[in-house]
C-alpha cells in the first residue's frame, strides 16, 4: 500500500470513527413522544414517553397511559419509571417504578444492585429477588436496550426483563426489514421480535434507524395483542435526527 493509500484509509477509519462516536452520543438525545395505544377487546389510550438527562450524567426514561373513550371510564393513568446509566454504549437499569392511579396493590419498585449482580423488587409490599445477567434490564427500558444493540448491530440472543418478582428470558430474532406508513411519517424500519415462550408473547418493535433506532410502533401478543403507534416526536437538543418523509 502505497503513501497515499495508507493516508486515505487512515481518514475512513477516522471519519468512520467519529461517526460512529457521534451515533452513541446521539444515540440518548432526549425528547418527548407521544404513541397511539390501541388493546384489543379493552380500549385505546394515549402514551407519552419521556427521555430526559440528570445533571448526574444519568437518565430518566418516563412513560404515561393515559386511557380514553370507554377504557378511561374503567381505568386510570399508568406511569413507569426507568432511571438508567450508559455502560459501554448500552443502558443498565438503576431502578424502576411502577403506578396504577387507584390501585396501589398494583405498585411496583425494582432497585438494580450491579455489582452484587441482584435486584431488588417491592409489589406493594411483597419483596423479592432476581439475579441478574449483562442482558438483564427492566420491562420497560427494554425498548431502549433493543434499539441500542441494533443501532450497534449487536442484537444478543435474548434479554432477561426483571418485573413482577420475576427475570424472564425472551429470545431475540431479527426479520426482513419493513416500510411502515404512519401518521407521524413513512419510516424505512429493522424488526425485531422478543418471545417467551412459556408465557406464549411476542413482541415485535420496528425501530427507525433515522430516528436513532426509536421504536416507531410496537406490538405485544399474547391473550390479548397490545399495539403502541407513534404520532409525534420533538427532540429537546441539537442532535435530533430528521423526521420521517411524509
């Protein structure tokens, strides 16, 4: 390989790296969405997922149901908490928080201890523990962890999700790329399939790789098939990617 050779692949190298830097930089960008919640047999609803930065260096991924029509007669507002670290490109949980306006005996605490390897559990007032693996991660920041692996190309063979005094292994497996058309945009999307198979569930998310590989819509089968649908997007920094194309 000759000089000049050698100076242009050192620059590919370099440029290659620096983006893939600023991928994991941008990779957490906060913002606000807000998803179409669709169960069948039960009702629709509408969630807002929140990703917001501590002045730690942490961050606080927050989820709100909000049930509407007739499901907002017979239920009340759901709101998840995620506190999480970024270790080595990927999220790992520090704790999470479950409430059911109305229903206290549904609450729910998960405190992640990293270096005992060990999660703490509270359902109002029942306690328990869970091991946990390099691929344990609560219920709800499974989403992120998802899009992370994928954005790094790095899908594992399954998750351990810690919820409900419980760690449940789903198996991971990618399928064929899909073209979504939605309200908020028409997006280019990797799908991506967890399943349990004891539990008979499957859920599939398409992450749009423009959106730093946010899930556009997600759906949960199981006795019941459960469908969140993003409407709108707003990102609070510069990093924000572009929108899907209308």
């Amino acid at each position: 390989m000759n000089k000049k050779m050698l100076e242009m692949a050192l620059l590919t190298a370099s440029l290659l790296m620096s983006a893939a830097a600023m991928a994991d930089a941008a990779q957490f960008s906060p913002y606000t969405a807000n998803y179409d919640f669709e169960r069948k047999g039960i009702g629709s609803g509408k969630s807002t997922f929140t990703l917001a930065k501590q002045a730690d260096g942490s961050y606080e991924y927050k989820s709100v149901l909000h049930p509407t029509g007739i499901a907002g007669l017979v239920s009340k507002d759901v709101t998840q908490t995620s506190d999480f670290k970024v270790v080595g490109g990927r999220p790992q949980s520090s704790s999470y928080s479950f409430s059911w306006d109305g229903k206290p005996d549904e609450s729910e605490t998960i405190k992640f201890d990293w270096a005992a390897k060990s999660a703490a559990m509270d359902q109002a007032g029942k306690k328990s523990k869970a091991k946990l693996s390099a691929d344990s991660v609560d219920v709800q920041l499974v989403q992120l962890l998802v899009a992370a692996d994928a954005a790094a190309g790095k899908l594992p063979d399954s998750y351990h999700v810690v919820d409900k005094g419980d760690d449940t292994t789903y198996t991971v497996k990618s399928l064929p790329d899909a073209k979504l058309r939605l309200q908020s945009g028409n997006y280019q999307t990797k799908v991506v399939t967890l399943t349990n198979a004891a539990k008979k569930r499957t859920i599939t998310a398409w992450l749009a790789p423009n959106l730093h590989y946010l899930p556009v819509q997600v759906q949960q089968v199981d006795k019941n098939t459960v469908t969140l649908t993003l409407l709108h997007i707003t990102y609070s920094d510069e990093a924000a990617p572009a929108a899907g194309t209308k």
